[in-house]
C-alpha cells in the first residue's frame, strides 16, 4: 500500500454518526464564511506589515514638511504638475535613448 491509499471501514457511517443534510449544508456555509474571513484577516496583517517595512522619506515631525501642508496654493501647484511628472518619468523609462 501506498503513502497515499487508504482504506474504508465499511461499517462507517451506519450505526457512528447520524447524519443531517440540512445541518452540513449550515455548518459548511459558516465554515467557509469563518475561512474568508480569516483569510481576509491575514491578507490584511501582510500588508500591514509590508506596509511597515517600507522607509518613508517623509516625516510628520519635519518642519519643512509641515510648512508645505499648510501652504495651500503650493500643494495645488505640486498636484497640478503630477500628471506631467509622471508622463516624463514613463517616457524616460520606455524611449529608446
């Protein structure tokens, strides 16, 4: 016999366990919402942590940082030139020299 065959007992299921459909359908309902969101739960604690690992540049206690917050027509103006930043930077990367 193999690592991967198994036997049977034929008598399971006749006189052990009495069996309810609608009750199976229930719990297999619930036990696969309880995996999702376990899944959900572990997906969102990875990213968590990848989120974590990265090195931010920016520093919410930087002086400089805060000063630009707080000017606001400098925020629209460096958010008004994003679309055109990020042209240069796709063509810098995907022209040939």
């Amino acid at each position: 016999m193999s690592s991967t065959d198994f036997e049977l007992d034929d008598n399971y299921g006749d006189d052990d366990v009495s069996f309810d459909e609608s009750s199976s359908k229930i719990s297999a309902k619930e036990s696969l919402e309880k995996r999702r969101l376990i899944d959900d739960l572990l997906a969102q604690r990875r990213l968590e942590k990848d989120l974590k690992d990265f090195d931010y540049d920016i520093d919410d206690e930087d002086p400089q940082m805060e000063s630009f917050r707080r000017n606001g027509q400098l925020m629209d103006e460096i958010a008004e030139e994003i679309p055109e930043n990020l042209n240069e930077i796709y063509l810098m990367y995907h022209t040939p020299n």
